[in-house]
C-alpha cells in the first residue's frame, strides 16, 4: 500500500483516447507514476508476467465499463487484488451505480468515482483514496445516501477548489498552455487572439494561483508545473461519513 512516496500506478481503461489522457494527467503530478496501461485486466496480468517491476504497484485505475454488472465489478476487483499484494483499486465510472459502488467497497476497493467529477485532479484523487476510507465523489455519495443498509464509513472527495478570480479568458488560456501543452502560437490562433494576449493571460493565471495559494513545491518546479498543480488540487476539509445507517444524521 502507498507508503508516503511516489504512487505507482497501473491503467485499466478501454478507451484509447481517455487511457492517454490519463496518463497526462497522471504525469504532471510527480505524486504519482504511471507504470503501466493496458485494455483490459487480462493485458495487465500479460504485462505483469513479462515485467517484474510491476509487482509493486500501489494503485490500479479500473474503468468500471470493463465489467457487465455490480457482481462483475466485484469480481474483477479481487481478481486484480489477489494477484498484487496490497494494491489499492480505484474504480473510475461514467455513470453513477449505487449497486457498483456498494459491490466495490464490499470486494475491497479504495474508491468508486464519476469520472467527470474528478476530472483533471485524477492524482490528487488517488492520493485520497488511498489515504483514506471508502472514497466515493459527491454524486455517488448522494445516490447512495438514500440507502438504509450499513456501509460502513466512506469518504467524500472533497471538490477542486475554485479561483473565482480568473477570468474565462485567463482560464482558457491556462487549460490551453498548461494543461493540454499547446505552445502560446497555437492557443492564440485557438482563442482569436496575439501570442502576445496569450502570454499576458498565461501570466495572469500563474499570478492569481500563486497568490491564492501557500504550498510549498519542489524548488525546480517549472511555473507550468506549479500552475497545473494548483489547478488541480482538491479543496479542504473533507468529509467522512460515520458507520451509521446510510441516511442517518452524522
């Protein structure tokens, strides 16, 4: 289980496109290390064979697409747990399943989150969950909260925390460059605007993180790399909910 340093982490994702965006994503974290992707559960274990360093592995993002069903899920989540001592499974879903997220939690998952709600904070997501009980993001939590059987405790991932003060402009100009790693020529022609309008913005949104923001990075940390950081990270406090009856007061 992830012990403080880096996170190894293994794919599970059937969609080439988000399978890569993933691992974007992941790699702009230095909290985390993409070791490995594959298609399937099945493509792992080939690699595994073939890879002796993917023994140890602290994470396995699974797309919950990959199974046809709450059972299915189940199934395929202690298949991947017995054959990686300790590694914790966080399932990534397109739709929310109360069914899926009970049945994951129960097999020994560390979460069971909506895809679109974590969004570009993937790193800081796993770092929750595996720091933290069952993690669930909020509209999992609500579907499930209309429950009345004991779950035990779970976790809510807190939100990515906002910065009311960047303009769209700014924000588009920093998902642009930052984020996809557009060069500032082509994020201009994309937004109708100079290089020199593009860099301005750029400047403009490394200034309002900064200023918003009091966490110390590593000191060869590109001003890039400290943006995307900050964009991403997850809002505080968070919020366990109790071993009580699902929908009981806390």
């Amino acid at each position: 289980m992830f012990n403080g340093d880096t996170i190894r982490i293994f794919v599970i994702e059937r969609d080439i496109y988000a399978r890569q965006a993933m691992v974007s994503y992941l790699s702009w974290d230095r909290r985390t290390r993409v070791v490995g992707t594959a298609s399937s559960p099945h493509g792992m274990f080939a690699d595994k064979n073939r890879d002796a360093a993917l023994t140890r592995l602290d994470a396995v993002l699974l797309d919950t697409s990959l199974a046809s069903g709450a059972d299915a899920l189940a199934g395929l989540i202690r298949l991947i747990m017995n054959q990686f001592n300790d590694v914790g499974v966080v399932c990534l879903a397109h739709q929310v399943d109360a069914e899926e997220a009970l049945a994951a939690k129960a097999a020994g998952a560390r979460a069971y989150l909506m895809r679109e709600e974590v969004g570009l904070g993937l790193a800081s997501a796993v770092k929750y969950a595996l720091t933290h009980p069952f993690t669930v993001t909020g509209e999992v939590a609500r579907c499930i909260a209309g429950g009345s059987s004991h779950i035990g405790p779970i976790a809510v991932l807190p939100e990515r925390r906002s910065f009311p003060r960047l303009t769209d402009r700014v924000e588009q100009a920093l998902w642009l460059c930052v984020v996809e790693g557009l060069p500032a020529s082509i994020a201009a022609e994309e937004m109708g605007v100079s290089v020199s309008t593009v860099r301005s913005y750029i400047k403009e949104g490394y200034r309002i993180l900064e200023a918003e923001d009091d966490t110390i990075y590593p000191m060869d940390a590109s001003p890039a790399e400290r943006a995307f950081l900050r964009y991403t990270m997850l809002d505080q406090p968070y919020y366990v909910k109790p071993a009580d009856p699902v929908g009981s007061a806390a």
